[in-house]
C-alpha cells in the first residue's frame, strides 16, 4: 500500500481536467480513508508512514490535484439523496480531513511533527471557500 502527494503514476490515469483526473482523485479519496481508519486501528505503530500520509492529506486539503474537476453536486441514487458513489473533488478533500482528524485523534505523540502543517490545513479548510467546509 504505497500513498504519494503527487497521485502515483501508472496505468491509463491521468490527473488532467475531465474524467481522467475523477477516477485518480477517486484513488487518492480511498487512500485518504484507508490510511484514516489504519490510524484508528494502529494508532502510534502508523508513524513510519505518516509523513506521507499527512503530506498526501495536506495536499489535498489546498485543493484538486493536478486541476482535477470537483464533484457535482446533483442528488440520485445514494441515501438521502446523495450519490452512491464519489466522484473527487469534493470528496477527496473531505476524506484528507478526516484522515487527518484520525492520526490526531489516534496516533498521539506520533504525529506532533506534523501538527503545524495539519492544523493549518484543517484551519483552511474550516472557511467558506474551501471544498471540504
């Protein structure tokens, strides 16, 4: 399980606009979800691959990677009217917040070098321009 802030490379992705760039953030979104509940799981024993967990996290609370198109919004299919499935973007950005949230929450002395860097993603992301408020 390897997670980089640039996406990785391979395969027939491509991180530019259209659906190319949806399918890697989709990607990213999952590996932000994985290594948050490893962290609930693990807890301390995550450190030796937190610095590039919460680098990756970061990266995508600044905001789409590589100029990935956002989710649309429209509702259908899901519970509750959202989608069943995410389509980056928007969800990407939220599943590095919580991600980060959990190697907080989990990882305890772990993750103190990192707290700079992840509170100041998490503060960006608390205003009203950013795609995970």
């Amino acid at each position: 399980l390897s997670h980089g802030a640039g996406g990785g490379g391979g395969g027939g992705s491509s991180d530019g606009g259209g659906s190319g760039g949806d399918s890697s953030s989709v990607m990213r979104e999952c590996s932000h979800r994985c290594f948050g509940r490893l962290a609930v799981v693990m807890e301390r024993r995550l450190g030796p691959w937190l610095a590039g967990a919460t680098a990756a996290a970061v990266a995508a609370m600044r905001g789409p990677s590589g100029g990935g198109s956002e989710a649309t919004g429209e509702a259908g299919g899901g519970r509750n009217g959202r989608k069943a499935v995410t389509t980056g973007g928007i969800g990407e950005a939220m599943a590095a917040a919580e991600a980060l949230g959990a190697f907080v929450n989990s990882c305890g002395s772990a993750v103190r070098p990192f707290l700079p860097a992840v509170l100041s993603a998490l503060a960006l992301a608390a205003g009203p321009t950013s795609p995970a408020a």
